[in-house]
C-alpha cells in the first residue's frame, strides 16, 4: 500500500479537486492507495465536505480531526503515525504542488534504493514579492542552519518505512519536521517540480507563523543564536576596554573632561540593550527545553473514520 498524508487547514475550496486528482493518481499506482486527511482545527467546512466526499472515492482514506490547531507539523506527524505504508508521501492540501509528484516519489522509493525522495521546487508561480522573501530566506536558512537544505526549500516528501518510525520518534517541540528530515540523513533523492499557482483560499502561513518557522529551525538546529550573543559579547567588551582606555589617556594627560550625559546614555543602553538579547537567546533555549520536558502530546485527535476505496482489497 502507498499512504499519502494531507494536513487540511482552511483548504475547504480545493478539496473537491483535491480528490478527483488524487483518483487519477490512484489509478495510475501499482498497488492500492491510502490517503490520511487530517483536518488541524480548520474553521470552515473542511471536515464536513471531506466526510461527503471520500465515501464515494476510489482510494481507501482516513479522516482524523484535531481538537484545535495545533500546526501543520503536528499534523503531518499525526498522519504518519495513522498511515499504514509502507511507503508514504506527505503533501499539502492547497494543490501547489502537483498531485502526480506523489508518482515520482513512489517511484523512487520502490526502485531506486532510497530512502527519502524530496521535492525540490526547480520554480514557483507566485507574485514577485512573496517569490524574493522566500528566496532570501531559504538562503539565509541554507547557510546558517542547514546547509543541505535545497535552495528553494522543502514542502512535500516522501519516505520509506524507517525513515517515517525516526522520524516520529523524534518527539521534539517546537522543530521542524522537515530539519528532522534532514538530520536523519540516509539515502535521498531530490526530485524537481514546479510550484503552481493558489487558485483557492489563502496561505496559513502567516508572518507570525513564518517567524516563528525561522526560530525554532534556528534554536533546534543550530547553535547560531548563542554564538551571535558570544560575538555581541565580545564587540561589547571590546567597545568598553577601548572606550575605557580612551578615558584614561585623557586623564593622563591632563585632559579637562567633563563627565557627558550622551556618552553616558548611549554606553548604558548599548550594554543594557545586548544583556536583554542575551537573556531573550537563553530564555528561548530554556523554554524549549522545558515544552519537551512537559511529556504533553504534540496534537489530539477528537474524530477519526475511516473508509474503504473500491480499489481496496
């Protein structure tokens, strides 16, 4: 069986869609396929149509539904952990990514020997603005995170059956599934494709939630930020031992200072601003730790039902 995991979140408009050409991918497979939908605390109608639709589907599917949001990598762990495999495909729900990519990575892990195929974006439909902001950052990410990182980055994938029991073991908080992936390592296969356009809804990634991605990859993958604060530190101890020693062979020479409320001001704030950065970097470390210590599940799952596909066996 091939398993192909979707996390629904505000995905209601493209979900008819969705199905019939998970269909045509279904009757081009060699063997049966499942598709685990897991709706992630969507506000709008996406568990009520999927419950009309997949009865009626070719494909064997699950539907599990969260009791709220808990984010897209909670929920495509969820549906790995659902999926029976033993080859498996996650992708989104929205159809940027074209459903056929999920042949090419059962392709490649069936008869290629590997163990991860991932796509790797060769160009994107999207407005100009959003197409730069995100070639920076996966540029900045490549270089100062991961650096096996593809340079578009990486929305959909496909693993093998151990690569999916790591990477559930894996139950970190606030990370990324898709650095996990990475660090992992074994056999992989980039695969290119080309990002579509959205034709229905709008992304839930917000500029919050973008942030947000850009500092847990940071903090889980790399020691950057403590050896940005280390660097700072030392321009600080730096800046103060010249400034001091300034001061004193003024002195020496017999210089008439006056005490200047500016100079004064600005050395206070500098040290006062790189102490609370300093303290913002360790408290972000120290409350990652403590989320992991908790032992709270990653997402709960308040409805599942499962269906069975006419190709089913």
């Amino acid at each position: 069986m091939y398993s192909i995991v979707i996390p629904v979140y505000k995905n209601e408009g493209s979900l008819p869609e969705l199905v019939a050409a998970l269909e045509r991918v279904d009757g081009e497979l060699r063997h049966p396929l499942e598709v685990v939908f897991v709706v992630d605390g969507s506000p709008d109608r996406s568990a009520e149509l999927l419950g009309e639709l997949l009865p009626k589907a070719s494909f064997s599917s699950q539907l599990l539904v969260h009791s709220r949001n808990f984010g897209s990598f909670p929920a495509i762990r969820t549906g790995l952990e659902a999926a029976r495999g033993p080859y498996f495909a996650v992708m989104a729900a929205d159809l940027q990514e074209p459903p056929e990519l999920m042949l090419e990575f059962f392709q490649a892990l069936e008869n290629e020997g590997v163990d991860a195929a991932i796509g790797v974006r060769a160009g994107r439909d999207d407005p100009p603005l959003k197409r730069a902001t995100s070639q920076a950052y996966w540029w900045l990410y490549r270089r100062l995170v991961q650096r096996e990182m593809p340079e578009g980055g990486v929305d959909v994938f496909g693993c093998n059956l151990v690569i999916r029991d790591h990477l559930i073991s894996l139950d970190e908080r606030n990370s990324s599934l898709v650095g996990l992936l990475f660090w992992l390592g074994f056999r992989r296969k980039l695969v290119p494709y080309r990002r579509l356009p959205r034709r229905h809804g709008s992304s839930g990634w917000t500029l919050g939630r973008s942030l947000r991605y850009v500092m847990d990859s940071a903090f889980a993958f790399s020691d950057l930020p403590i050896r940005l604060l280390v660097i700072l530190g030392a321009l600080g101890l730096a800046f103060s031992l010249v400034f001091g020693s300034f001061v004193f062979v003024a002195r020496l020479l017999g210089s008439d200072m006056v005490a200047g409320y500016a100079a004064t001001i600005v050395t206070l704030t500098f040290f006062g601003g790189l102490n609370t950065f300093g303290l913002g970097i360790i408290g972000s470390y120290i409350w990652r730790n403590f989320e992991n210590s908790k032992g709270r599940p990653q997402a709960i799952v308040m409805a599942r039902r499962e269906f069975e596909g006419e190709r089913s066996p």
